[in-house]
C-alpha cells in the first residue's frame, strides 16, 4: 500500500506538470513561430529552457542541435519531484539547486561549441577568398603580358588591342574608365576654381585673338549695370594727359627739375638726337624719375615711345613726332606745379636732409673731426650717464630724417634706465652729432618727436628736459626722430589738444599734461 501511494503521488505530480506546461507553452510557440522557427524545434527548445522564451529564442539562433540542448522539461518535473520527496524524507532541498546549474552547464557548453563551430567556419572562408584573390592576380598579370607582346606601336591599334581585364563583356575598356572619370564626386570648391578658370581661358582667348565672346560670359555691363567706369587716362585728350600728369608729379622736387630740364633742352634743340632718346636703367632716371607716380605717363603724353625694336631700354621721341604745342603746354605745366605747395615743402625736406646726412657722415668720420669739436662732444658725454649693462634698461633708438630716406649714420642707440632724464638722451646726442644738432633743436628749427605715437607729435625739449623717460613715455621702448618743424611749431604755437597722439606706457603722463 505504501509502495503504490508513492507512485502515485508521482505520476500525479508528472502529469500536473506537463498539463501545465501544455497550456502554458502555446502562446511561447505562437512567438517563436512568428520569428519562422519550425513548431517541432520550438517545443524542444522550450522543453529544454524550462519555457524561457529569450533562452529558447538564443537556442534556435545559434543552431544548437537537439542532442545538445540541456534536460527536458519533463526530466526538470521529475527531478523536481523527486527532489520533493527526497525533502520530505531527508528534510533536506539541495537536489532542484543541484539540476538548475547541471542546466546552465548544459547550456553554456552549447554556447560554446556554436561560437567554435561559426569561428571555423569563417577562417576557412577567408583562406578560400585569399586564395582566390591571388589567384585572379596572377590571371590578371598574365593577360597584361599577353595584350603588351600583342599590341602594336601605333597608338590607334593598342587603343584597338585593349583587353577588359574586369571581367564585364557589356562595356569596352575605355567607356569604363570614362564613365567612372565622369561619376568622380567633385567638391563644390573645385568645381567653382574650374568654372573661374574656364573663364579667364577665355577671356584670355578673346582678347587676344580678337574672337566674339561666347553668349554664356557676360560683361562687366550686363553682372553691374549700375557701375560707371572712369575712362582711362591714354583715352583722354593730350592736354587733360598733361595736367594731369604734371599734377601727380608736384610733390617730388627731383623728378619736377628733370623733367623740366628734358623738356627744355628738347625744345631748344630738337634735331639734337642726345635729348630725344632717354635710358630708362640710368641710375639718376631710376631714383628720381622712373618709379615716380605720373612721370614716366607725363613722357608719353609727349609723343615719347618706348622702342620695342631694340634690346636697349630707352624712350625714343622720334623728329617728327615733336610738338611745339605739347612742348609748350607740358613746360608751363611744370613751372607752374614749381609753384605749389607740396612742391616748396619738397624742396625743403630735400635741403633737411641734406642736412641730416652731412651730420650723419660726421659723426660715421669722427677721425676727420677737429680738436675742438672733439672737446665739445666729450663735455656732453660726460654729462651723459654710465650706460646700462645687458640686461638692464632698454634701448632708446634715434633716426635723423624720414627711414625711407636711409641716410648714412643716421641711426643712434644706447640703452637707459627708466629713471634717466630726457636732458641725459640730450647729452648723448650732443656726444654722437655736436652742438649743432641740440641748437636746432632748441630754436625749434628741427624737432625730436616720438615716433611711437600716432599722430607724430614734436617734444618740447626745454619744457621736458628734467622729466624721467617713463613720464614723457620713452621707456621702455623709445623711438626718436629727428623731423623738420613745421612753421606753427617753429613760430612757437601750441599743438592743439584735439590731435594729440595717446599716452602710452605705464606711468606715463597724460596728453595735456606733457603738451
């Protein structure tokens, strides 16, 4: 009796269980039927997953045969069962524990031997394409010897003799590589570089060739209807060509005086060939002619050409190409440009820096010096404090004249402190350049200015000669230069405050107080 009551405690057990799984299992079924799983699969993988559907689903994926999957369900209901009544008997629950990890090692083995499996599989695909690949190497070298041991020297017949190595019998050779130099993706830049490109080409080509331009350029005319372009000077009548030429040329003293000069001695003498031919690479027509804005513009107005039959670079004014009425109108145009202005403040800057490079030479020719200009000069460097050793300091740069002048030892530099006057800087310069130069520049005739502001601006050297380098602004980088004063200044006016230059430097003083 006890026998058979056990029994059928179990089959009990079995039957509910599989009765459970039954009418549970279908809605797994319908799920994993709908990924196109076969139904026979499905409820072996349910069976073995305990009704997971993700763990059935990874079973299915990875290709894991029946043989493999882990214990059934049924198994799992009978163990469990009998793990039931081996807890009943021996009061003890380890034998489901001890059937849930023999699963997981079921499972995880699986796994395992699907990931080998597929990793093999794709190794020896990759060996099959790389024999492969060299394989179709080796036929595609074969072919090229045979097509250049065939093809002949003309170009026509190797174009003939081309053979596709590609493979594709519907398309030649040559339409291929074409139709792949037309599909290339070009960027939006290159595209426009080529258009502009195009373009100039053929502007290039109409104009030099005297062609129709094509209906897709436009004119300047059609893109800006509204712009007026000035006509150019050579359309213009000789008469306008002349003033305004002449008008350009006013503010240099030297191309004024040689131009003049050719004019006259044309006029004079015109059968004379010497003043009817000019060299254009003589040193004096390169300094104060040739690159002069208008000078060279006022020549051609005057019938002078340039002679393009011979190697010489010169303008020629042929005999019957002078005119007594240009002549006449050019030089009255000159005289009176001698008049202006700009033209008397040329000649002034010329004749300072005359000036400034006979100082400059002086001191570069200290031996050439007299006793007592030396005596003099040694008095004010004694005034002058000790310079600076490196390190120290900073370097106080002063230029006589304009830079673009370049004069021969116009430059000066010493290094001084923050705290030195400007009366020593004074000194010094009476060291390098004499006497002459601080009388100048007392009197006003000459002025030192701060090269570093903006506008330049004079220093009043009696009125700052006590203060430090760092109040007027010199320190720590000076720039001095030595300019011609203007007659305000040298009259002893005030520079008014509305163009004062800004201070600079920390510590220094403001524009109203140093002006």
């Amino acid at each position: 009796m006890v026998l058979r009551k056990f029994f059928n405690n179990a089959t009990g057990g079995l039957l509910t269980a599989l009765t459970s799984n039954n009418n549970t299992n279908s809605e797994e079924i319908q799920q994993l039927e709908a990924m196109g799983f076969p139904r026979e699969r499905i409820v072996h993988a349910l069976n073995a997953t305990d009704n997971n559907v993700e763990r059935a689903a990874e079973l299915l994926l990875l290709g894991v045969s029946e043989a493999d999957y882990p214990t059934s369900s049924t198994a799992a209901a009978a163990t469990a069962a009998n793990g039931h009544n081996a807890r009943d008997n021996n009061g003890n629950g380890n034998g489901g524990t001890h059937v849930a990890a023999h699963n997981e090692d079921q499972m995880r083995r699986a796994i395992e031997e699907s990931l080998q499996v597929n990793q093999r599989q794709e190794a020896n695909n990759l060996r099959r394409a790389e024999v492969a690949s060299l394989q179709n190497n080796k036929n595609i070298k074969n072919k090229a010897k045979v097509v250049n041991k065939k093809t002949s020297k003309t170009p026509a017949a190797a174009s003939a003799n081309v053979i596709d190595l590609t493979g594709d019998d519907s398309k030649p050779a040559a339409t291929i590589s074409k139709t792949k130099r037309n599909t290339a993706v070009k960027s939006a830049a290159a595209v426009n570089a080529g258009k502009a490109a195009v373009s100039r080409f053929g502007n290039n080509n109409n104009t030099t060739n005297n062609k129709i331009p094509s209906p897709t350029s436009k004119t300047l005319s059609q893109t800006h209807p509204n712009v007026k372009l000035p006509t150019k000077l050579q359309s213009k009548s000789k008469e306008e060509q002349i003033l305004r030429t002449a008008n350009r040329v006013k503010p240099h003293v030297m191309a004024v005086d040689t131009l003049l000069r050719v004019l006259l001695s044309v006029r004079s003498s015109p059968d004379n060939i010497k003043f009817r031919v000019i060299d254009r690479s003589n040193a004096n027509y390169v300094q104060y002619v040739r690159d002069v804005p208008g000078a060279e513009d006022l020549l051609l107005a005057m019938n002078y050409r340039r002679n393009s039959h011979s190697s010489k670079n010169e303008l020629r004014l042929e005999r019957h190409l002078v005119d007594d009425a240009l002549l006449y109108l050019g030089i009255s145009a000159l005289e009176q440009m001698r008049e202006s202005e700009e033209y008397k403040l040329g000649k002034k800057l010329r004749a300072f820096h005359a000036e400034m490079r006979r100082i400059g030479k002086g001191q570069k020719e200290q031996q050439n010096l007299t006793e007592g200009e030396m005596d003099v000069r040694l008095q004010y460097l004694t005034k002058c404090p000790k310079e600076p050793p490196v390190g120290r300091g900073a370097i106080m740069n002063v230029q006589l004249g304009d830079e673009r002048e370049k004069i021969d030892g116009g430059l000066a530099s010493r290094r001084f402190d923050g705290d030195d006057t400007l009366a020593d800087v004074l000194n010094w310069l009476g060291g390098c350049y004499g006497d002459e130069l601080l009388e100048r520049l007392r009197s006003r005739e000459w002025c030192l200015c701060d090269l570093n502001r903006y506008p330049i601006l004079p220093l009043d050297v009696e009125k700052h000669q006590n203060k430090t380098l760092q109040y007027i602004g010199l320190f720590p980088s000076g720039k001095l230069g030595v300019r011609l004063s203007e007659d305000s200044w040298r009259d002893g006016d005030e520079i008014m405050d509305d163009i004062h230059g800004s201070a600079r430097g920390l510590g220094a003083a403001s524009r109203s107080m140093l002006y």
